[in-house]
C-alpha cells in the first residue's frame, strides 16, 4: 500500500474534524461589571 492512501475512516474523521473546528466558537469576553460587583453593589442598595 503506497504512503498516500488512507483509510476511509482516516479520511472520514480529518474531514469531520476540519469542518468541526470551524464551528468551534471561542468563549465570548464578558463586558461591563462583574457578578460579584453587582451583588455587593445590590447589598449596598438594600441595606
């Protein structure tokens, strides 16, 4: 068997694997206050 045939099940999980990394989506970066900033802001508030 030459060096360039793969199996088919070789070929069937490099494709899955490239089409799911593109889908792959990073974390959003939270923007504006905390959690814990807004609780203690609404302890404040309630006090």
């Amino acid at each position: 068997m030459p060096a360039f045939e793969f199996s088919d099940r070789a070929v069937e999980m490099a494709l899955i694997n490239k089409i799911t990394q593109k889908t792959r989506q990073e974390k959003p970066i939270p923007r504006g206050r905390s959690i814990n900033e807004l609780m203690g802001r609404l302890s404040l508030l309630k006090k």
